[in-house]
C-alpha cells in the first residue's frame, strides 16, 4: 500500500548573519528542497541561526535526532566568522582534526594560487571521523558525519555538492505534483478544494494565492506519490473550475 | 556606552509546505529581516515549518518566550490548508472567535465580490484577544496576539502588513553597515580580517564570497552601531585593500 511506504525526511540548517540581516536572499532552501524532493527524500524543517556556536549546535542536535537527514549551509570557509565546523564538533562531543585527503585537495588546488597558507588550512578541518564531500569548483570540500551533510554557503558550489551526493541517500517514494493556476480568488472555491481533496485519497491540495496588477489569482498544487491518483484529481479540479467559466492553467501561472 | 544598550530582538516562523517542496523561492525572510533592521529590532531565527499544527504550535511557543517579537507568515487564508490561526490558538491555549472588526472588514470588501461566504469568515478568526493588523490590498487582516505577529504568506500583501506596523514597535539602536566588495579569494585576507575586526571593537566583519563566471570574489560586511566606529572599520580595511592592489569596491559587488 502507498500509504504504508516508509517516509524519509530531512532538516536544514542555514547558518548565517547575512541571511538574517535581510542582506542575502537565501536561495539554498529553494534548491535543496527540490534535490531532495527527487532523491525521495522530504524536507521536513528549516531553521535559519546565526553565526553563533550556541545557537548552531543546539540546532544540529534537535534536527539529526529527528529526522533521517540533516543538512547545513555556510559557515565552512577560511575566514574567522567560519565558524560550523567548531560548532558542530563540539555539538557532537567529538574532536576537530584536519582530514588528510581535505589536505591533500587544498595544497593541489593553491599550488598555483599562492600556497596553502595556515587560513585556507582551515578549510581541511572536520568533526573527528567524518567523510568528504567532494567541491569541483574551489577545492574545499563539504562534510560528511553520520548523518549530517555539512554544505557550503554559496549557492553554485552547494549545487555541486549536491550533484556529488546525487543517488548516494536512501530514499522513499517521489513526492510528484501538479500546479493548476487559476485567475480566481481562492475564497471562491475553498469548499470545492476541501471536496476534491477529501475525495482523492492520497492527494493533498494547497491552495497559493497571489496577487499581481490589482488582480486575484491562484496555484492550486496536488501532490500524491502515485501518477494515477495524482492525474484523476487533477483533472477532477480542471473540470470543475472549467465548469465555474474560469479556465484551469495547467501548469500554474 | 554603546555595549550596554538593550537589545531587541525576534524570531520568524513561515509557515508552508510550498516552501519546504521547494517549490516557492521565500522572500518573506530578507523582506521581513530587513524591515525589523530599520525598526532596530534583530531578527535572530527563523523557521520554517509545515503545515502541520504540532509543528506550528511548537515552534510559536519555543520562539515566542525567547524574543521580543515573533512573526509568522503564511496560513492565514481561506482554505482548507490554512490552519494557522488554530493552530497558534491550540499552542496558546486560547479559543479561535471571530473578531467583529475584521468580520466588518471582510463584509465591506465582499460586498462587490459575492458576499461574505461561510469560508471567507474564515480569514476573520482570530485567536481569543487578538488584534487586528491591516491589510490594505485584500481586507483580510493580519493578527497581533501578545508579542506575535501573524502574516500572510504572499509577499506583497505581508509588505503592506508591515507598512502598517512601521513605526509602532519598541526596538533598539539600529545596527549600521557597508559593504566593501574586492575581487579577491577570501583566505588570502582571513588574517587581514580577523585583525582589522580585532582592532576595531563594536563592529563586526562578515566576508561573503562568491564565485561568478570562475573568479572568485567576495563582500565583507561590516556591522555596528555606532557610525563612526562603522566609518573607521571600513576605512582601514579599505585601505588595506587597496594597498594590497586589489582595490575595494565600495557598495559591495
């Protein structure tokens, strides 16, 4: 049965002042959720901490103990605000120590930029027992400690991380989905929603009003592990807001 | 003394599976982080959450003890995946009602739009002892309960919310920076920085690389207070900069 499949969830931790100054636009939520999405897996929490040991560690701990993966970003280059690797090693009870193969990466990487000087060292730091993960872009690579994946802060070089991690992680079903847009407001069709929902068992509806130019509209997005129930409530919402003259976008808008 | 002032601070929770499929890019985070700068409040965490009651009450409760201020965005609705005003209600331990003001409200903007449905009643349940926080595009009103500020989820209504609160909270000094920008790989100057945010006590340097058409490059932030502390930090590591013949680009790259 579809509904007794084993469910695996993750957590994020984004770590950064620059975020929670309003300063950045964080765009690694957006891009690990969907990467997760396609490996099965379902980003479960988020929490955004600061640059502060206290605040991450703590973080670190609830979420690995609660879910079956825990990923942070930030935090993990050579200058003195760099600070994830402490935290998360002392979060864990365990000792920093440089990872020879870390070491190895970095002195290959700056035998033509200047030399691997004491600050860029750093970036060959880990938890005590943990693996790398491979940064085809700048040499430093992300962290792997049981559970934890410990991912760079700059959006593209995270991509990469990601890319080397693909298909590695135990997963579940997909979680597929379907947007169907629609200019309408959604009060007018919150009763149909709830009804079509209830009717299809197995699909949830959400329902992501927006507003633009004055005008009222809305992406409703069905989402179901299985492609048969996911098509027959999605063409059941079509239909009937077809029938109320205010024409379904597949797709969303 | 600058280093005695209170410091005020808060938490966000957003609310919304549509942020944790990946799906939706958030921008409540930078436009909210932002908003409480200019009112010298710090935002200190963020959360994001499902659409889940447990999740959303637990979190309330957490962050609301441990901040000035907590804001949520997204849930507010009409719809059947809208629970968050029961679901802070349940975490408080209070009663959902329908608050008159916000019931006139929403009868006065239906009133050219089909009238007041059962369902659009909904966006005028508040948690028992709640106020209202406007909304100028779409009627429905925000909720201020205590020291919580609930919010919608689309971004340009939450901006108009916010508009309305401008002003009316209590906060602290308001933390300046600058940006000084430098086609540079950060480890060649983490000593340099590290130094320079030593020597200038009351600010803060956090150095933010990026990597962008294969040079590396990054944006060191400083923080403070205090303005000419601020002028003075950024002047000398500017200066440093410069003299390394890798000239700072003010403003940021």
């Amino acid at each position: 049965m579809i509904e007794s499949q084993r469910i695996y969830t993750a957590a994020l931790v984004v770590i950064g002042d620059e975020i929670l100054s309003g300063r950045t636009q964080d765009k690694n939520i957006a891009q690990i959720a969907g990467w997760l999405g396609v490996q099965g897996i379902r980003l479960r929490e988020v929490r955004v901490v600061a640059d502060d040991a206290g605040a991450i560690g703590a973080a670190v701990n609830v979420l690995r103990a609660a879910h079956d993966y825990l990923f942070t970003t930030g935090g993990i280059g050579p200058t003195h605000d760099d600070i994830t690797v402490d935290a998360i090693a002392a979060a864990l009870g365990v000792g920093v120590e440089v990872h020879p193969e870390a070491r190895a990466i970095l002195e290959g990487y700056y035998e033509s930029r200047g030399g691997l000087t004491e600050m860029r060292l750093r970036m060959a730091r880990v938890p005590a027992g943990a693996e790398l993960i491979p940064n085809r872009y700048t040499g430093a690579p992300g962290i792997r400690w049981g559970n934890i994946f410990i991912m760079a802060g700059v959006p593209q070089i995270t991509a990469g991380m990601l890319d080397a991690l693909t298909g590695t992680l135990e997963g579940g079903a997909v979680m597929l989905s379907e947007t169907i847009g629609c200019w309408i407001q959604e009060s007018e069709v919150a009763e149909l929603l709830r009804q079509t929902e209830r009717a299809h068992e197995g699909c949830q509806i959400g329902s992501y009003p927006f507003w633009r130019e004055g005008k009222s509209g809305a992406n409703f997005v069905i989402r179901a592990t299985d492609p048969d129930r996911l098509a027959a409530c999605a063409s059941d919402l079509s239909g009937a807001l077809d029938a109320l003259d205010r024409p379904a976008v597949a797709g969303g808008i």
